[in-house]
C-alpha cells in the first residue's frame, strides 16, 4: 500500500509538474490564477490521467506481465527523455493568458493533458486497483490546483526577473517512476 501511494504520488507530481509552469507563465504577466479556473484544468488533466491508467489497466489483462512492465517502462522513460528534451532546447511560448477564460482553461487543461495520458497509460499498463484509481484522481487534482495557483504565486512575485526553466523536473520523475518498475 505504501508502495502504491508513492508510485501514486510520483506519478500526479509528474503530470502536474507543467500545471506549476503554467501558472508560473501566467503569474509572469502580474495576473492572478482563479481557482475556478485552477479547479477546471485540475478536473480536466485528472480525468485524461486516470482514463488513461483505466485503458493501460485494461490492456494489461490481455498482455502478458512482463511485456507490459517492459512497455510501461518504455513509454515512461520515452516520455520522460522527451519532457527533458523539449525543456531543455525547445522554447516554448506561453500565450495569451491576459484574458483567462473558462473556454481557454479547458484547452490549456487539455494542452496539460497529453503528458498524462502518456504517462497515465504507461504506468496503467502495470495493473491497478480501484482505490489506485481514487487515490491518484483525489492527489492528481489536489496537487495539479495547488501547484497552477502556487506557480501563479510565485510568477507574479517574480514578475519577470527571472526565466526559470523548470519543465524537464517532470521528465525525471518519469524516468525515476520508470526506473521503479525494474526494481520493484
């Protein structure tokens, strides 16, 4: 059970890593995060997440064990490198977030979202139990809102002093959560 919260916790804290980025992005422009919008994008990757484990959960009762442990570490250390990668020598544009909508926080949620459905399916691969499900929903949304309006926070406090690149963070805790699944 403790293995599982940490491989829970591990998990929402690397899909929720680019919440804290985009909210830093938005703080940078002196705007404030609302928490309904927090709230929305929070729901929303969430939801794609534990979909995905649901989907990966299903294909691993078809699959046989060892192959599935070997392509959720594949997909977890692809996704990770990739993460590292696009941080390090891609820049990314944050966009207009001036005019914070509820239609722009669902499609910034789903922009959030492909890096969990990845890593979603990849660790749902490994067979889950339904409190699994409930735990990783419940810490997902209670860490992705927290780190959006923390990031929002501290980029409005920032103010554009700095450029901090802090997105290739959620590439190593996939590669460390890919790396977990050998040796446990």
């Amino acid at each position: 059970m403790l293995q599982m919260m940490i491989e829970a916790l591990i998990l929402t804290l690397a899909c929720s890593v680019d919440s804290a980025i985009t909210g830093f992005s938005y703080g940078l422009n002196k705007n404030k995060f609302k928490l309904v919008y927090a709230l929305i994008i929070s729901v929303i990757c969430s939801t794609f997440l534990v979909l995905s484990l649901y989907l990966g959960d299903t294909l691993s009762r078809i699959i046989p064990e060892d192959l599935t442990v070997a392509v959720s570490m594949s997909i977890l250390l692809m996704v990770g490198i990739y993460k590292i990668y696009d941080s390090l020598f891609n820049e990314k544009e944050s966009g207009d977030l001036k005019n914070l909508s509820i239609k722009n926080a669902c499609l910034i949620a789903i922009m959030l979202s492909v890096d969990g459905i990845a890593a979603g399916f990849g660790a749902g691969l490994l067979g889950l139990t339904w409190i699994s499900y409930l735990i990783i929903m419940s810490v997902s949304i209670a860490l992705s809102t927290t780190l959006l309006l923390s990031g929002a926070f501290l980029g409005n406090k920032a103010s554009k002093r700095t450029k901090l690149n802090l997105g290739w963070i959620s590439g190593v805790l996939l590669i460390i959560l890919a790396i977990s699944q050998a040796i446990f």
